[in-house]
C-alpha cells in the first residue's frame, strides 16, 4: 500500500484570478495498492488528445478517491 495525494488551486487553470475573488488550495490523501493503474488512466488521455465523448473515470481500490476527465472545447480537460 502507499498513499496517493491530489493537490490543487481552486481556479488555477484560468490564469489571474477575477477581481474580488480568492483562492483556496484543496487536497486529498488516498490509500492505494502501487497507483492502482493510475498511470493508465493519465496515460489513455494524453493518447486521446484530440478528444472523446462522455466522461472517463477513475478511482482507488476502496473507492475513497475518484477522478472523472471530461474533453472540452479547445482541447481542454476538465478534472473533477
């Protein structure tokens, strides 16, 4: 087992922040079994770069972490 941590600035891909707005760093630990094929995950996207339909989700063996990809317009990738 080894621990997997995701961290991140609400609003970090849009450049400058909007006038009166504030950031708030987020972050989570997960327990995962060696990345539990995260990897692959990160890696079927790069080779979709130029897009699919739908959603792509991933998550931890116990399920206590989950990433989901969606493609964008201008060939963005929205992580939530």
């Amino acid at each position: 087992m080894s621990d997997f941590a995701v961290r991140g600035s609400e609003g970090s891909c849009s450049g400058t922040p909007h006038r009166g707005s504030s950031r708030s760093s987020v972050g989570t630990t997960a327990r995962t079994w060696d990345g539990d094929r995260l990897d692959g995950f990160i890696g079927s996207l790069a080779e979709d770069f130029r897009g699919w339909e739908g959603q792509r989700t991933w998550h931890s063996l116990s399920y206590d972490l989950t990433l989901a990809a969606e493609h964008r317009a201008g060939g963005h990738v929205h992580l939530t």
